[in-house]
C-alpha cells in the first residue's frame, strides 16, 4: 500500500469537465451555445462570458471551477459567475463529469461520468455510524489502466483512476461504516470520506441494515 500519515495535511480538488463525446459550439445566429452528442442537443440561450468559457474549457478536460471564474464583466463578482455557472451545470449535469483529484500531481483519483439523460450526481455525505455496502449487481472491469463500477440500474458509471479509491470498493463487499473504513484504512479520514461520498452519489452504496 502508499503510506499515508493520517494526520498529514491534504488539499483536494474537485474538478468538472464534459462527457468526451459532447461538442460545444455557437449556433447559426452567434447568441445560443449548443451542446450536441449521443444524448440529444442542449442549447444555453445568451449565456454569459462566464458561463460560454467555462463550457469550451470543460470541453477540453476537467479544470477547476474556482481556478477560471474571477471578477465577472460589468458589476458581477467572482461569486455571483460562480453561482451562475453552478446553476448551469445543473441543468446540463447528464453531460458533466465530476472527478475527484489531489494536489500530488500523481493523477485523478475518480470520476462519476453520467450514462443516461436523467444524470443528476449530489455528492452524499453518510452518517459516520451508517452501514453501507456496493450495490448489488455493480460490475467491476478493468478497461485499460481504469477500473469501471457500472449497473444497468444507474445513471452514473465510476471510473477508479488511482488504488487509494479502489482500497474503499473492496472493503464496501462487506457491510460496513464511514468509521470503520476510516479506522481501517491507511488513509486520511478526509480523503476516505470524500471517496465514500462520490460512490454513494453515483448509487453505487445501499444502505446495509
């Protein structure tokens, strides 16, 4: 296993990029984004700066929404881009990719792609003492150096990049807890959280009893 002190500081970020198999692009009149794929067309009527730069450079992978939006054009503030951009990407949420990454620069460590047009991911938080376990049914395949948790049942497939997020996914074969896998693994209890948080989003975890 990596070492980890526990105690160690550790700086997540929380990345957001498009579906590799969606385009974006103006429409004939230059007033509309239009965001065309396998899933059908969305457009965004006269979207702001923020927003349309956001959206091109979710197109090329994923990027951090707080790294791009600063102070918006005329008297909007960083935060109000911000609050904008978030509600747009909640309508679009069966197009975005949410992944999960540190700041070792060692990579992704995953990321919850939406694979049906009723995609909406909330990343969950569990009670500490809540017993969980994968879903049944959940697949586990290895496709080229990413190990992919997929159901028939959910909208949202998990790619696990790095072995820290697949260490939580062979111990969630058993019921277990949010505590237990903190007092088991070799991890900071934050990262193990927030690895936790992401299945449970996706529906990858039930509730065990």
């Amino acid at each position: 296993m990596i070492p980890y002190r526990k105690d160690s500081p550790l700086r997540m970020h929380y990345l957001w990029s498009l579906r590799e198999d969606t385009a974006v692009g103006w429409d004939a009149e230059g007033r509309a984004l239009v965001l065309s794929g396998p899933q059908g067309m969305e457009r965004i009527e006269d979207p702001t700066t923020a927003v349309a730069e956001t959206l091109h450079r979710m197109e090329l992978g994923p990027i951090r929404l707080a790294n791009l939006l600063g102070p918006n054009e005329g008297a909007a503030s960083g935060a109000e881009a911000y609050t904008l951009v978030l509600s747009v990407l909640r309508e679009i949420s069966h197009l975005v990719i949410r992944t999960l990454s540190l700041e070792d620069l060692k990579g992704p460590v995953l990321s919850v792609v939406p694979a049906g047009p009723a995609a909406r991911f909330t990343l969950v938080r569990l009670p500490a003492q809540r017993s969980v376990r994968l879903r049944p049914n959940v697949t586990i395949t290895l496709e080229g150096n990413v190990f992919l948790l997929e159901c028939r049942a959910l909208d949202h497939r998990v790619q696990i990049h790095r072995p820290e997020a697949m260490w939580v996914v062979s111990l969630l074969a058993w019921p277990t807890t949010p505590d237990a896998l903190i007092q088991v693994l070799p991890l900071p209890a934050e990262l193990t959280l927030e690895i936790l948080g992401h299945l449970a989003g996706a529906g990858m975890t039930v509730s065990a009893g």
